[in-house]
C-alpha cells in the first residue's frame, strides 16, 4: 500500500516538474516548481522525517515560491532599475 502511495506522489512530482519546465507562463512555472517542492515535503513526511518535511514545506515551497513570484511581478511590472545608458554621448 505504501509503495502505490509513493510511486502516486513520485510520478505526481515528475509531471510538475516537467509543467515548470515546459510551460510558456513564467508565473505558471514558478507555481508548478512549487509544488514540487510541496509534493517533496509529503515525501519526507511519509518517509519519516517530519522536521524536514515542515522546513521543505515552509522554506522550499512557501517562501521561494513567494519570493520568485514577486521578483517576477516586480520585473513584469517594470519596477527594477534598468542599467544606466553607457555610451551614449549628447555630442
């Protein structure tokens, strides 16, 4: 019974792994790379290591999550500084 729950979250993991890779939506990917992570800490969980489970869940799925999808609301948005015009001369 175990190893059908383990082969079901393995191939549930692969398919979001590939999702983060293949699809054209960068948010899209950034959410797919999470729940890898997400499905990563139930693995953890299952295989009895419950504090890495809770350090996986909160730092590899909930705050890189969180953190690449604001970076990357901040580059869409515009709001990062665009390097300053070298070379250019008013002459």
């Amino acid at each position: 019974m175990i190893h059908a729950v383990l082969i079901v979250f393995s191939l549930m993991m692969l398919a979001s792994a590939l999702a983060a890779v293949l699809l054209k939506d960068v948010t899209g990917s950034i959410i797919a790379a999470g729940v890898v992570s997400l499905l990563a800490s139930v693995l953890y969980l299952i295989y009895g290591a419950p504090d890495v489970a809770m350090t996986e869940a909160a730092i590899g799925s909930a705050l890189t999550t969180v953190v690449f999808l604001i970076a990357w609301g901040r580059i869409k948005g515009g709001e990062v500084d665009q390097p300053a015009n070298r070379g250019s001369s008013n002459d």
